[in-house]
C-alpha cells in the first residue's frame, strides 16, 4: 500500500466527479437517467482532438503545440476546448431537440426516455468507432516528468493542473446554483416543475441552461482523461457506471454530492487496484453502487423522496 | 444444400434470441421493468450449464459431466436467483434505479466472466461443450435440422406458457401492477412482490435461452455476452412489439435477419481492414432504429392485445 493511490484516487476522482454533476443535473431536472451522458465526454474530447488538430494544421508556425510552461500543451489546447465546449453543447441541444424533447411533450414515461438515451448512446458511441475507428487516439505527444509532493507521492503539471481547475469549476458552479435567480429556478424545476412553471419560471430555459452546463463540463472531463490518458470511442462507456455510482452515492441532485461522490469511486478505484489487481477496477463502482442502495438510497446529500 | 444447413443455422440463433426475447417481454412488456443487463442474464445461464455439463478438465472448476436438460434447468435456476438479488436489491426504490442496477451487473459479471479463470476459462472461454444431438454431428444438414427442431420446439412451449400465464389472473394483476401501481395496492395487491416475481421469471428464462445457445454452438467466451448483445434483443422486442408474445418472437427473427444480411453485406463490399469500421455503422443504424421506434411507433409492428378473463367472453370494443 503506497500514498501514491490517493494522488492516483483523487485525479481519476475528479474526471468522474465533472462528469457526474452534468448526469446527477439532467437526472434531477429533466428527470431521467441519461445513458447518453458517458458519451458526451467522449464526444467532448473527439471534438476536441479534431478541433486541436485543425488549428495546429492551420497555424502551425504559430506554435500551438509549444509546450506552456509545465505543461505538456500548447496554447491550442485551451483555445481548442472552448471551442470543443461549444460544439458539444450543440450537440446535446440537438440531440435533446429531436429525441428527449419531443418524448417529453409527448408526456412519454421516464422510463422509455431512459430506453431512447441507451439507444442513442450505442448509436453516439458507434458513429465514433466508425469516424475516427478504435485505435486510442492522444492530445498531446509529450512526455512529462512526475514530481515529487513528499510522502512518496508524484504527480505531473498536467495532473495537478485538472485537479485545480475541477476545484475552480466545482465552486464557480455551486455559486451559479446557490446564489443566482438562473440556479434558483433550476432548483424549483428539480423540486416541482408543474409548480415551477405555474410561478411563471421559464422551464424550457432552465432545461437549456442544464444542457449547457452538463455538456460543458462532460466535455471538460472527457479533454482531462484524454490528456492524462487517453482517447477511444469507448472511454465514456467505460466511465458511464462511476458516473452514475458518484450521482447516485452523492444524492441525485447535490453538485457538492457527485463531486464528493466522484472522488470516493476515484480512491476506491485505486485502492482497489493495489488490493486486487487493476482487472478488476471496473467492478469497483457497481459495489459502491449496491452498497448505497443497501445501507442510503438517498445518498449522502440528497433528499428522500 | 449448403444454404439449407445455412438456413437451419440461422433459424436456430434466431429462435434463442426468441426465448431471451421472450423474458424481457415478461420483464418489460408485462412489468414494465427495464433490464439493460439482458446480456448478463443470458451469459449467467450459459456459463452455469456449462458448468454442469462439460466433461471435467483439470484446469477448471466444475466440469460434471450432467446431461443437457439438467444444465438447461440449472442455468434457469440459476440466472432466476440472480434475477431474484438485482431485484430484491432495487424494486423497492425509483424505478430508473433497477435500469442502473442491471447495467452495472452486467459489467461486473462480464469481469467476472473474464477473470474468474479457475471457473470460466477466462478469455479463451469454454469449448468443446456437448451438443444435443451430438451423435449427428458429421451430418451437418442433419444436426442444424436437428437443433432447430429441437429450439422451436423451447420457443412453442414457452409462447404457450407465457399466454397461459398472461392471461391467467397472475398475469392480468402484473398489468395492473404496470397501469396503475396504486389502484393495485388499493385492491390488496402486493406490487413489489409480483414485480419481483416477473422479473426473476424473466431472468430464468434468459439464463435458459444462453445455455440453449451455448450447447448449440459449443463454445462460449464473455465477448458473447457485452451490452451489444443487450441492445440488439431490446431492439429485437421494440421493433416486434413489447407486451405481445408473438411481437418478441417477430421481433427477434426480424432483427437478426436485418442484423446478419447487414453483416454479410458488409464483408461483401468492405475491403478487410476496413470490416470493423463498418461494422459499428451496424450498431448506427439499429440505434438509431431503436429511438426512431420509440419516437413514432412505440407499440411495435404486433401491438399488444387487450387481454381480459376468458371466462367474461370476447370483447367487442376496441
């Protein structure tokens, strides 16, 4: 047993803990458990390899892919994510449009919402299997050297860099949602959205804004593991099951929860990989999952219903 | 002739996809219940039958030698019991949570499928495994017959069954139990215990449908048993018509029809390296099928049928 398995824990955790606030968003506000949602972090960091990619081929004497600093990307990554950020949302705007939009005004039952998010997420996984084929694909070449934090612990720039930024985002959000009108009829959606549009609270907006928020940041973590890791069309599959067990172990709804949630599958994952081998690390999650349905359905921050 | 051994072939997949088809029905057609580990269910089965029947080896737990029908029955069994835990487990809380349940099942047996080598050979699977119908094995034309015989057979019994059962009072309650939970528990019903009920009876016979499958084709892998597999049966059960029997079976044969003519049409006209590529634009299309389903023709192509008491008589409104 070696310290490094926190370090390991905590940056696998925050990957899942960004993802899992867009999933624990769209389940408590539109109501549904979105298999969709594993796919948008891989769609995330598709678009924005190919985003990255055309950039460096368009102005490559500009040096976007001169390391900044530390890290092991040039400026074209940042610029490229914004721009990956955008797409994605699009692409969830669009998918909500033509498929869980019109379920919903049809008054379809949660369940065959869900039934249409698996559909559509073997359809999302494959269409990227078929553009960009299975083989990994890498945001950046370069090496990095991981340095020493004490207590035998190492870590690269990049990897202390996504913890940081899930720090900043993680507040920034939770300010959004505790402090804001926009956060406050997100809020009232989730408890009651009959009575939320009866006060005169924009619902389709508010269900926009959800989109916006879950696709961003899916997009976020699916650029962190595949800087860290790396890219396949699998990869959001892979991570769909963590997600889902940090939403459901932090309490369906809590930003807070699925960032705390994240974090605990994060470590178990890696203490579980020192105890019993890294074959095994994908069963992690589904035991969290059946011991939070024993031992808390609600979760640890959410509310009973 | 070789397209008849071929045709037989076909025809006998076809007919196991029918009974696992058969058990989401019960699962979801008649409950309400939605299952997206199907392929756990079907892969608990055939590895426990096999299990059971396979002569012992020395690298390997288990290996008893039983006959055929005792594996068949054993992996019902056992696939109910597992069934019953993920059930147990979930029923009793928001009706999404079995749906995330049984996804993570799936996954965690497909690594136990995978790692568990003392017990299931682990990646290189099981081959060797007896057939029924064995002794006829040289005459191809003869054994695909055979098994298919043999298969329809399973799938004609349990149609009978499952009508019988659909329309018996146990079956009539479930509907209600699906319609209205709260009106059925106002009528001393007691919802979490049949939902409990279909749910293992469906697992039983997923499990039964993947040893069927196993024995026919003699070896068995966990590759076999990925989400894929769960996906291309719900597909199987929307297009055919969930809540009708003879939609599931429809459906299933339909499906893999579209699903195998795609597939040899691909290797057709797609250079070898390119094969694999194409064929996730298989999954494409049924995906995109599957939401285009639920978005425009929910009920299927066999919508389901009013089914009443037969002691009341027929209905005439509809």
């Amino acid at each position: 047993m070696s310290f490094q398995a926190i370090i390991d824990g905590l940056i696998a955790g925050t990957t899942i803990g960004l993802g899992a606030i867009g999933l624990t968003l769209t389940y408590s506000i539109l109501r549904f458990a979105n298999f969709t949602h594993g796919d948008f972090l891989a769609w995330g960091a598709y678009l924005t390899l190919s985003v990255s990619g055309f950039l460096g081929g368009l102005v490559a004497s500009l040096g976007v892919t001169t390391p900044l600093g530390p890290f092991s990307f040039g400026w074209g990554l940042p610029v490229s994510l914004i721009i990956g950020i955008t797409l994605t949302i699009l692409l969830t705007m669009a998918l909500d449009k033509l498929l869980f939009g019109r379920l919903r005004r049809r008054g379809a039952d949660a369940i065959i919402i869900v039934m249409a998010s698996f559909g559509a997420s073997m359809a999302l996984r494959s269409l990227l299997e078929f553009i960009y084929t299975a083989n990994p694909q890498y945001l950046t070449r370069e090496l990095q050297i991981a340095e020493p934090l004490g207590l035998g612990m190492r870590a690269t720039p990049d990897q202390l860099l996504t913890i940081g930024l899930t720090a900043v985002l993680v507040v920034a959000l939770n300010l959004f949602v505790t402090r804001t009108p926009m956060g406050r009829a997100m809020r009232a959606v989730s408890e009651n959205p009959a009575l939320a549009g009866v006060y005169g609270i924009e619902v389709q907006r508010v269900i926009r804004v959800t989109w916006i928020i879950g696709a961003g940041l899916a997009c976020v973590a699916g650029v962190m593991s595949g800087l860290l890791v790396q890219i396949r069309p699998y990869m959001g599959f892979d991570l769909l099951l963590p997600l889902f067990a940090a939403a459901i172990l932090g309490g369906v709804g809590s930003i807070p929860g699925a960032v705390i949630g994240g974090l605990i599958i994060g470590l178990a994952e890696a203490f579980a990989v020192q105890i019993f081998g890294a074959e095994w690390r994908a069963g992690v999650a589904f035991i969290v999952l059946v011991l939070v349905l024993l031992v808390r359905p609600t979760g640890l921050f959410g509310r009973p219903s | 002739m070789e397209y008849l051994a071929y045709a037989a072939f076909f025809l006998t997949l076809a007919m196991t996809f029918s009974i696992i088809c058969l058990g989401l029905n019960v699962q979801w057609g008649q409950t309400g219940l939605f299952n997206v580990g199907v392929a756990a269910f079907v892969g608990v089965g055939a590895y426990t039958s096999v299990l059971l029947t396979t002569p012992a080896t020395p690298d390997r737990i288990g290996g008893f030698g039983l006959p055929i029908a005792v594996g068949w029955i054993g992996a019902a069994g056992v696939s109910a019991v597992v069934s019953f835990l993920v059930g147990a487990l979930t029923l009793r809380l928001r009706s999404d949570y079995l749906a995330i349940t049984t996804f993570g099942i799936a996954i965690a047996l497909q690594l136990c499928f995978q790692n568990i080598e003392v017990l299931t050979g682990g990646v290189f699977g099981v081959g060797f495994i007896p057939r029924a119908f064995g002794s006829v094995q040289a005459n191809a034309l003869l054994f695909n017959y055979a098994n298919l015989a043999l298969a329809a057979a399973l799938v004609v019994v349990l149609y009978l069954v499952l009508e019988h059962l659909a329309r018996s009072p146990w079956g009539r309650v479930l509907r209600a139990v699906r319609e209205d939970e709260a009106a059925a528990q106002s009528l001393g019903k007691n919802p979490a215990a049949l939902r409990l009920q279909a749910f293992a009876l469906g697992g039983a016979i997923m499990g039964l449908a993947g040893a069927v499958q196993a024995h026919f084709v003699g070896f068995i892998s966990p590759p076999n048993y990925l989400p894929m597999l769960t996906f291309q049966v719900w597909a199987m059960l929307i297009v055919g018509g969930s809540g009708n029997n003879m939609g599931a079976i429809l459906g299933a044969v339909l499906v893999w029809a579209i699903w195998a003519l795609s597939g040899s049409l691909i290797s057709e006209v797609f250079p070898a390296d390119q094969q694999a590529r194409a064929a996730s634009l298989q999954i494409v299309v049924i995906g995109v099928m599957l939401c285009l389903l639920l978005l425009w023709r929910p009920q299927g192509l066999l919508p389901e049928r009013q089914t009443i008491s037969k002691h009341l008589g027929t209905r005439h409104d509809t």
